[in-house]
C-alpha cells in the first residue's frame, strides 16, 4: 500500500470471510485483518508461535453464532437462540483452533453463523 497501510497479519482476522481466508494464509488478500504485531518478522511472532487453541465438547458439532458486533459465540443450545449459553470467542482463536473444521454457513431467525465440526 505503498507506506499508506501497516502490515496485516492473516492469523489476525476480523469476520468470518476472512476467518476463511486465514484457514489457509496464501489465499489471505490485504484487509480484514489485525496488525502484525512483530513487525513483518513472522519467524518472531508471538501468534504465528503459539500453541493451538483447543475445544473441549462432547459433541461433534458446535454452532458459531455471530453477534451484532461480529464477534463470534459458541453457543451451548442453539436451538434456544440466544438464550443458550454462549461463550464468546475471538476469529483469531477460532483461525488457531486444532482438531476441528468450519462447516456450513448457518442462519435461523435468531442470527446468522456457522458450525464447527469436529475433525476425524
């Protein structure tokens, strides 16, 4: 961006295309995304560094409801909307998760989402 822009970080993302996106970073596009907080040195960086996230659950599906600010939910009940319990997350947690894949895209009269699905 010619010096107009700070560098981005595609394991940082703010919504859930880019969510997609950083699922695999070469696809990742400028936008959408946290700063680089390790100044371009990705060998350096704290996030590209740290351990996975991990999900403890009992079952092998787990909606991610997205709020009216955009950050994500995992929601105990879904069918309860939002009643249910929920946990929120961040996207770049949810992008660092391990042993679980994004399934389809989600939407009930209480809001739009996806699930997680655990891996096999």
């Amino acid at each position: 961006m010619g010096g107009l822009a700070g560098d981005e970080c595609a394991l940082r993302p703010r919504d859930y295309s880019h969510f997609v996106e950083a699922q695999d970073t070469r696809r990742a596009r400028y936008g959408g995304y946290g700063p680089c907080i390790a100044d371009g040195k990705c060998d350096t960086c704290p996030i590209a560094n740290a351990a996975p996230t991990t999900l403890e659950a009992l079952d092998d599906r787990i909606l991610v409801r997205i709020g009216p600010g955009g950050s994500p939910y995992l929601m105990n009940r879904p069918e309860d909307g939002w009643a249910s319990l929920a946990q929120r997350w961040t996207w770049q947690d949810l992008a660092r998760l391990e042993g679980w894949c994004f399934g389809p895209r989600y939407r009930d009269e209480h809001s739009g989402g996806f699930w997680l699905e655990r891996a096999t």
